[in-house]
C-alpha cells in the first residue's frame, strides 16, 4: 500500500528577535555579572564572563533572527527566560493553539476534513504537561474522532513520528495522520549561556499522511523508505522532569556542541549513505535537513550530494527561523517543495539528542 506525505502547515509566533538584539541583552549580562564578582574574578575564584557578537553567532550557528514567544522575558536582563502564559482563556495549552494553527494549514493543504483523520500525533523535544496528551486536547479542538498520543524523540520527533504514521496506515487503524510538532524551545534555553543563547526558536509545523488513494493534494510525496536508529549520548541532554522540575534555577538544555558537532555528522552521513547504497538510489533534487548548524548542514549535504549545496538543493531557514528543533526539516519542506516535478527525489532527515536519526527517501508522485 502506497502512503504519501500529504499537505503542510507551519506557525511562527509574531515576534521577532534578531542577533543585534540578543548579543544587545546578554553582554547586559556580562557587564553586570563582571561587577558584582569583581573581587573572586580578581581572585582567581572566578573566570570573567565574555562577550558575544551578532557576527559571531552568524558565523558559529547560521542564525540571523528567531521567531519566540515571548520576546520581552528573554531580553529582560533581570529574567533573560520567557515569561510564556501557558493557557489561553478557554484553558487550552500554548502548544495546543500552535499545533491547531499549523495543522489547520495543513488540513487546507490536503483538502481534507477532521471527519477524514482518525488519529493525531504530537510529536516534538518537550510538553508543558506530562498528560492529559498535547496530542488529545489538539484532536479535541479540531474535532477528530479515533485516538492521539504524544511522543518524543528530540529534534528527531518529525521522522519517527512520521514512521508511526506509515506503520499506523499499513497496519489499518488509519487511512489519514495527522503529525503536529508544536516547539516552544526558548524556555528550555539558558540565555545566560554564550555557547547556546542564540541557537533556537519557537515554531509549530503539521502534515497529513495518507493513503495514496485517500490524498487529494496536489504536492504530495511518495514516502519510499525510511531508516530511523539511536545511540545513547549524553552530549546533548535536558535532565528536568516530573522528580526535578521544582529546581527552576537549573538550565534545561546541555550541550557538547563541539562533540556534537563532529559525532552527530559522522553518524547521520554514515547512516544516510547506507540507505542510498541499500535503495539504489541517487538524483536527489531536494535534502530537506533538521535546521541545527548551518555548517552541519552544509558539510552533510556535501557528503551526500559530493558538492557544497545550494540554497535550492538544500535550503536553509534557520537563517530566519533559527534552530526550531523537531520542526527544522519539516519548515524546509513546507517552504521548499512545491517547484518539483513529478518523479523528482528527495530526502527529509533528522538528527539530534539520543543521538537519534531518521531519514525518508521521498519521490514527488505523478498520479495527477
């Protein structure tokens, strides 16, 4: 049975924040922190805190500006975290109103109605709540009937999520999925912290996947194959949760970006290089790449494809977006697929905390 990812939606909050205007806050920060360990720096007790740069960050992340939440909060020296009202006035959770905002898009895109979906998806590396499921209150306010659940895999989210979405369909207890990875990544950030402050963003995305005999849109891709695999690594890690999440002074996310960097490359080029060999595979028009470094993306691309990418065969929203964790590759996607013809190859690929890593080979379909 044919499955094909069908219609995309995305959301981005309003608000808008630049490099200028982060490096603008956090070197505030410095200056203040410098002052009030003045002596223990002096000392010896204490290594002085640097300043960060908006060129600096461009060229270590890629990152221009980011969409957030809450801008204020983030900028407030005297807070430096988002000040996010987690409820609306009817009660419904802050990720609930981004994921019904892209998966309506979404819905519109494929020309399908909440009578047509029986089973949602909230996929993404953290929830405001361990239950009721994101995922369920998202079904509710569409209105679908049949079952939802929540599920993360870090930035990795999308694919797998995308996986339990064919599985579901060829095992029969779907003909259409509904996925949505509502991010709300800032307040898992440090923005105290130089080497991570500027990395992320909010953001929400949605797809259908469907039977091929159920899609009505016009876009839609083939889902050919898909390899998903985890290695434990602690490199990248936020150890809060439900037996430590009273410590509110404690940073969420930890990372060995120089680690990272080099292990997180290796394995996703390996990994994607073997499943091309095993398919046959090659011609890829489109690499449709989890937004975390534009380097990274650049340098896997080239590994891939045997050349520096350009911005078409691999493009780069990070830019604008920064990194919006599981919703990086699939904001490629929606922004970049629409311009391929019939037949054409592509690959969506994730790669994040775990390590985790999914890749999906898709082909643009020609039935219309």
């Amino acid at each position: 049975m044919m499955t094909v990812l069908s219609g995309t939606g995305l959301y981005l909050p309003p608000e808008t924040l630049t490099n200028e205007e982060l490096v603008e806050s956090f070197n505030a920060y410095v200056d203040q922190y410098n002052q009030r360990y003045a002596s223990d720096i002096a000392s010896g007790k204490r290594e002085a805190l640097g300043y960060s740069s908006a060129e600096f960050i461009a060229k270590a992340s890629g990152v221009e500006s980011r969409h957030v939440i809450d801008k204020q909060g983030i900028l407030d020296v005297s807070t430096m975290r988002p000040q996010i009202q987690e409820f609306d006035e009817q009660g419904r959770s802050i990720q609930a109103q981004m994921a019904i905002a892209a998966a309506q898009q979404a819905m519109e895109a494929a020309h399908i109605g909440a009578d047509e979906i029986q089973m949602v998806i909230a996929s993404c590396s953290g929830f405001q709540r361990c239950y009721p499921a994101i995922a369920i209150e998202v079904q509710a306010g569409l209105g679908i009937e049949g079952f939802a659940y929540d599920m993360n895999v870090a930035c990795s989210s999308v694919t797998f999520a995308l996986f339990n979405a064919v599985n579901a369909i060829k095992a029969g207890a779907a003909d259409s999925v509904l996925v949505v990875n509502p991010e709300v990544f800032t307040s898992q950030v440090d923005f105290r912290d130089r080497k991570s402050h500027f990395l992320f963003g909010d953001a929400a995305t949605a797809f259908i996947v469907q039977r091929q005999d159920k899609c009505r849109y016009e876009h839609a891709f083939e889902i050919i194959d898909y390899e998903i695999k985890t290695l434990f690594s602690a490199n990248i890690e936020n150890n809060l949760g439900i037996t430590n999440a009273v410590d509110a002074a404690r940073p969420y996310f930890i990372q060995d970006g120089n680690k990272v960097f080099k292990e997180v490359i290796k394995l996703t080029a390996e990994t994607i290089k073997n499943q091309l060999s095993r398919l046959e595979l090659e011609g890829f028009k489109r690499l449709w790449l989890h937004q975390a470094n534009s380097n990274m993306i650049r340098l896997i691309s080239n590994k891939l494809l045997g050349h520096n990418p350009s911005e078409l065969e691999a493009p780069q929203p990070i830019k604008y977006c920064g990194n919006t964790s599981s919703c990086g590759a699939m904001i490629a996607f929606h922004e970049n697929h629409q311009d391929m013809a019939a037949g054409d190859l592509g690959l969506l690929a994730t790669f994040g905390a775990g390590y985790s890593l999914g890749s999906v080979v898709l082909r643009k379909v020609s039935y219309w």
